[in-house]
C-alpha cells in the first residue's frame, strides 16, 4: 500500500531533521511526514548529548557569516519552546604562536574580519589572569569570543520535534527507509512498514546517508569515523561551572575541546577528528579504554585539577565528504529533493540548516550563500579529490 497526500517527507529526525520538519511547518507546508529508523529523541545519532560548542569564531567565513542567523534561529526556537538551548559561557581558542594551530586561530580571526564579528587577542599572561585553571607554555596565544558557549543538541531535537508536532506534523518512529523512487514531480519513500509518497523529500540521514546515496543519483565519497567524547570529575567542580569557565578549543599537533560542567557533574572533553575510520556496520555506542587514557594525559597536562577520575564516555559518528565541508543542496536535475550532510560539525547550525532546507522545498528565496556547500563542487564530483579533514583554512 501506498500513502499518498503528503508535501514533503523527510528522512531522519535527528537534530538536522527535526529542524526541517519545524520549519516546514512554519513556513505552510500542507501535510508533512517524518520518518525516524529509531525512537524519537534518541541517542543513536549524533544528537544525543547534552552539549555541542556554538559559536562566530569558524575555520571559514563560509561558515562565519551565517553564525548571526544561526543565533537568531535558535533564539526563535528558544521562545517557542520555553526551554534554553544556549548557554554562553564565552568562547576561547589556544595554540602556540606558530604551527599548524596558529594558523587555524588566523583562518578564525580573516573570518571573523570578514563578518564584522570583534573578538579579543589574548596574551599568555592575560590567560592565565582570567583562567588560572589552565596549564600553559610561554609561546600559548589565546582568541575570544564573547558569544561562544554551549548548545545543548538534544535538548534542541526535543523542542523542534514538539514545536513540529504541535504544528502538524507526522512523526513515523521505528520505521527504516529503505529505498527511493524519484519521479519528475514527486518522490515515493519505501519502508518497513509501507511506501509513503510526496511532493518533496529531505534527506537528513546523517552517518547513514551512504546506503540511500545510489537512489539518489550521488556517488560521493562519504568517511566514517568513530568518535568519543569523555566526562571527567574534577577536586573542585565550582571552578569550571559556566560562569567561570568556557568552552574551549587547543589547537595543536591534534585539536582537543571541551566544555564547562554542563549536563552531568563533571567537565566534558574529545579530540576532533580522531581518524577511527569505519564502515556503518562497525559502529558502536560505548567508548573504549584507550580514549579516555589519551584525553585524561591531555587534562594532567593542560587542566590538572580536572583530571579526576572518568565519569563516562560517550560516542557519535562523522560522517563526511572528502573536503569535510556541508553538503547542502538540492539534488541536480531535482530540485524538489534536497539532502544535508553535515561533516561531523553542523549541530551549532541544525536550526538555521532546516530552516534553509525548508527554504529549498518551498520555493522561497534562500537568504544566505550556500553555494560552498553544493553537490557540484570538485569534492562532491571529482572522485580523485584527496581528503582533507581537518577544519583548517591555509594561510
């Protein structure tokens, strides 16, 4: 059987599907459908912690000049939603004053130039003065941002499902898409558990994007990595609550981040982009001994009086094209399908990326400039292109 009468379908409700469904039902779309392979709200995904880093302070001003609309999106859902999602804390990048990280602070500060986003260039000394917390060599070169602070993502999936459901919308939990059948003017989504037909489609699949890839008409290149984030008791967990402490970025030979106590009793850490490549099958949900030894070294050496003992690990998936950047767009030759990747970085944006995804499958006039994030770039179409993963903009 086939269900008919639906505008637009989309694929996941996760943090990036979620908030397309939201804004859909904002902007008039008649009768939307959300199909979810797992329970709704979940922590299968990528979206299941409590905190994700926002913030202006990019690798790129691609990114950069859409953190004001970012904020502005979140600020609306806050106000539909009752909840907070953002906690600012303030914001703060650190690395030696040469090097593969001072360069990274140097791609942050052109984007920020670019945008007219102010920012604070701070010495070693003048660290230490305000966060007496780190451990730091003499060469150590710090960049606020006073806007930075926390998201927290699953918290946000929450609110855009509710303010969806409130508005309309028909959420399909525990139901796998198993294949696509594009039409000329319409979409035909099979499942487990029938065919659902539709005007539009939006793919927010996430780290599982690869298996629907062949019906979409893409053959990009899409890396899986495995990733781990810990949370670490502290002596004195006062010392590291929001209004003291920031969230944080070392850029060094690897780039490790962190957060203020948020969410459990205990200061969270990772590094990005670890490299732990795997297939979709391979996947697992508990972290590994070895992570939590690599990140406790970095807080003894770096946070001292933070490395107390782990509380627990939690893991989420990159998922990523060649160039590490979004994917964005509408499928070529169909304009009524639109697919999102977000390269293991896009929950800060998830609002404002379904709201440009609802913008794609409504006809309205996209207001921001995506075309970096097109499925017609050479990473997306040249299969020779060399992965290149780590955020950083050559000076």
């Amino acid at each position: 059987m086939v269900h008919k009468g639906y505008s637009h379908i989309v694929i996941g409700a996760g943090a990036i599907g979620s908030a397309a469904a939201y804004w859909l039902s904002e902007q008039g779309a008649e009768r939307i459908l959300v199909i979810e392979q797992f329970n709704l709200v979940n922590t299968f995904g990528s979206s299941g912690d409590h905190s994700r880093i926002i913030r202006h302070a990019y690798h790129h001003e691609n990114y950069t000049k859409l953190t004001p609309a970012m904020f502005k999106a979140w600020k609306q859902v806050e106000e539909r939603s009752g909840l907070t999602l953002y906690t600012k804390t303030g914001g703060l990048d650190l690395s030696a004053s040469s090097g593969p990280g001072f360069t990274e602070i140097n791609g942050y500060k052109r984007a920020m130039d670019s945008a007219g986003i102010s920012y604070e260039e701070l010495d070693i000394d003048q660290i230490r003065g305000r966060y007496p917390q780190w451990n730091l060599s003499e060469d150590t070169i710090g960049l606020y941002q006073e806007a930075g602070g926390i998201l927290d993502i699953r918290k946000s999936v929450s609110a855009h499902t509710s303010l969806a459901m409130s508005n309309g919308v028909d959420f399909l939990a525990r139901t796998k898409a198993t294949q696509i059948d594009i039409r000329d003017r319409g979409v035909t989504v099979r499942t487990d558990r029938g065919a659902f037909d539709a005007d539009h489609l939006v793919v927010a699949a996430a780290s599982w994007l690869g298996e629907l890839m062949p019906d979409l008409g893409l053959n990009f290149h899409l890396a899986l990595s495995q990733e781990e984030v810990g949370y670490f008791t502290a002596r004195n967990l006062s010392d590291y609550t929001p209004d003291k402490f920031p969230v944080w970025i070392y850029h060094g030979d690897e780039v490790h981040y962190g957060f203020p106590v948020y969410g459990e009793a205990a200061i969270k850490i990772a590094r990005d982009m670890r490299g732990n490549f795997i297939t979709a099958e391979e996947r697992v949900y508990e972290g590994s001994e070895n992570e939590t030894r690599v990140l406790s070294a970095f807080l003894r050496e770096h946070l001292p009086e933070a490395a107390g003992p782990p509380l627990m690990n939690k893991t989420c998936v990159y998922d990523m094209p060649p160039d590490r950047d979004f994917v964005l767009d509408t499928v070529p030759g169909h304009p009524h399908i639109a697919v999102f990747n977000g390269a293991g970085h896009a929950g800060k944006f998830a609002s404002l990326v379904g709201q440009i995804l609802a913008d794609l499958t409504t006809g309205r006039q996209i207001e921001h400039d995506i075309d970096a994030f097109s499925l017609t770039r050479p990473a997306i179409v040249d299969p020779a292109y060399p992965s290149k993963f780590r955020l950083i903009t050559e000076a």
